[in-house]
C-alpha cells in the first residue's frame, strides 16, 4: 500500500513517514500544496494524508480539484482547524475523514486501515474506465456526475467491455459472451446494442471511450 503525507511541519512529516514505513506501507511526503497536488494527481496512490493549511496552496482547494478531476483516491485530513464548520467543510469539499492535530499515532493507523479496507472493498466492486465508472454491487452507472440508465445486456455489454479495456472484442467473441451463441454473420443485433450503449456513455463528452475496429469489432479505450 502507498501512502502520500501532504506536510509541511518536518519534523511531524518525518514521524509520519517513519511511523507508516514500520508498519510497511511505502510512503512519500510533500511539503506544499502545490507538489503534493502534482503527485495526488497522478492517482498512484491507495491514501492521501492531507493537512489543510499548507504554503502554496491550501489543501481543500487541493482536494476540490482532484475530485474534480475524478481522482477518487481516498483522503484524510489532518489539520489544527478543529471547529464542527471547518470538519463540514472538510468532508464536503470531498474528504473521507478528518483528524484534528494534536493526535495519537495509534488513532491515525486505525483511521488509514479503516479507509484502506474500505477503498479495498470498494475497488473490488467498481470498475472504472476513465470517467466512467460501474458499481457492480448496486448495477448502476455514471460518467463523470451522469447517471447512466442501461438494460440488462446493455449492462452486461459495458461489463464486459470495461473488463477488457485497450483490448480487441471480435463480434464474435462479443457474441459467446453475453449472448451465449454462435455468432451469426447475418444478424447486426451486436452493432445495434453497441450503438445504443455508445450513445448512453459517450454522446455529450469530448473523449469517445467505445471505438470501432474496421473488419475486426470494437474496443474501449481508457485514453
């Protein structure tokens, strides 16, 4: 597990990292909000630790932007700002928890396993392809804030496209899959469930996810 510390008081930065890498996670610290933006954004990481008044560039507009960029890695606050508004703030703006300093390295641990675990159950549930994301628990599915209302071999068909993202679908392996038959040469029902679910998940964005492949079949592609 990898964890980025977004600190600018050194010395707590420094016990951070020592206290996470004895426990075994890989940790890496930014001292401003602006670097610690630059490295969130790369989503590289399973957990933010992020304190809010920082140089540069203070954390809530940090998390704000990553969440607008739908970068859902899960964040923890720390913050001397300990007032009931400044929490609401806090959690509103996107954050998963929120710890007040001074605090006990052992009630911080416990905080990140909980959010580790949870982020753990929640991305073996939820496959996401660039914005787009598909909750296998509850069968729902959204591209950035749309909600995407499917069928249930449309739902099938995307399932099975984001499970195969950057890969070829041939029509006929699209066929065994979801229709559970030999594919036939004569019949366009595959184009025609590919073209309504094209319409649901890429009409109205600027980056098309669902592409043809001419003579071959289709793809989904992630950039």
């Amino acid at each position: 597990m990898k964890i980025l510390v977004v600190e600018d008081e050194k010395k707590l930065a420094k016990v951070l990292k020592q206290g996470f890498e004895e426990e075994h996670y890989i940790v890496e610290v930014a001292f401003d909000g602006e670097q610690g933006f630059s490295l969130a954004s790369t989503g590289n990481y399973d957990l933010i630790v992020l304190d809010i008044l920082l140089p540069k560039r203070d954390g809530i507009s940090v998390l704000k932007e990553l969440h607008a960029k739908h970068i859902n890695t899960p964040v923890l606050l720390l913050t001397a700002k300990s007032s009931v508004e400044d929490k609401v703030e806090g959690l509103d703006s996107g954050a998963d928890d929120y710890l007040t300093k001074p605090f006990s390295f052992e009630e911080l641990l416990a905080r990140v396993r909980l959010l580790l675990k949870r982020s753990a159950y929640e991305k073996s549930t939820i496959l996401k392809v660039a914005d787009l994301q598909l909750d296998l628990v509850a069968h729902k599915a959204k591209r950035g804030d749309k909600q995407i209302e499917l069928t249930g071999r449309e739902y099938a068909l995307l399932q099975y496209f984001m499970q195969n993202v950057n890969r070829v679908l041939t029509r006929t392996i699209i066929s065994e899959q979801i229709w559970n038959y030999n594919f036939d040469t004569g019949t366009n029902v595959i184009d025609v469930y590919i073209n309504h679910l094209r319409s649901k998940i890429d009409d109205g964005f600027e980056i098309k996810l669902i592409h043809t492949v001419r003579g071959v079949g289709y793809m989904m592609k992630d950039d």
